[in-house]
C-alpha cells in the first residue's frame, strides 16, 4: 500500500466527524483554486480536492492547465505527476484502474 491509498483508508475508516473534517482540512490545503481550469461554478460549489474525491460534478469542461504536480499535499503523498487533471479524468484511484484495465487489455504494452 503507497501512501495515497495509507491516507486513503485512515480517512474512511474515520468517524463521519473526523473524516468530514479531515476533507476540510485537505480541501483547504489543494490548490486547484490558483489554476486557470478552476472556475467560478466549481469556487462556489466550493468543489476542489479532485485526488480523492473525484470529478467536478458539473463544473469544470474545460482544460486550461493543472496544478496538481506543484501541490504539496499531492507531493507528500506521492501522487499528482503520473495522474493528474482529477477534476475532468476522475481521481487518483480511479486513473489507476483505468490504466491496470488498460494493461490487462493490452498485456501492460
Ligand atoms: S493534487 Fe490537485 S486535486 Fe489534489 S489536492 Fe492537490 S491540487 Fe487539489
Ligand atoms: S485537478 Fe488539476 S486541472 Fe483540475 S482544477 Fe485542480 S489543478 Fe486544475
């Protein structure tokens, strides 16, 4: 297990409460707000933390850059470079998987 999916399973196996305000706490620390793809639908639908939460919902269509392989949060846990532009392509764990169906398909070539 990397250390996404370590922080992955701490923050389910959470209380509703502390696992509620654990994505507060690393919606405040993601920094899809300073990038060009962010919009105004997605600030106030107070949309971010797209790494594990996945898709904008309605929000985003557009992609005009990502800042996700510069987000600290992203770096501490290993992520963001491989897979990134959560917000149009789903997030971590689902690009993962995209990718393993992928490889299966195709013998990993
Ligand atoms: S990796 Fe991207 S989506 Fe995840 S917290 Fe950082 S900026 Fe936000
Ligand atoms: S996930 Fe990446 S592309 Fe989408 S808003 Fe955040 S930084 Fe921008």
């Amino acid at each position: 297990m990397d250390k996404f999916e370590a922080k992955l399973k701490e923050v389910i196996e959470m209380s509703e409460e502390d696992r509620n305000q654990t994505i507060k706490d690393l919606k405040d620390m993601c920094i899809c707000g300073t990038c060009s793809t962010y919009n105004e639908c997605s600030k106030n639908a107070l949309e971010g933390l797209y790494c594990v939460l996945g898709k904008s919902q309605e929000c985003i269509t557009e992609f005009k850059g990502c800042e996700c392989p510069n987000c600290e949060l992203a770096q501490s846990l290993d992520v963001g470079k491989i897979f990134n532009i959560y917000c149009l392509k789903g997030n971590e764990m689902e690009q993962r998987e995209k990718l393993h169906d992928l490889d299966v398909i195709t013998g990993g070539e």
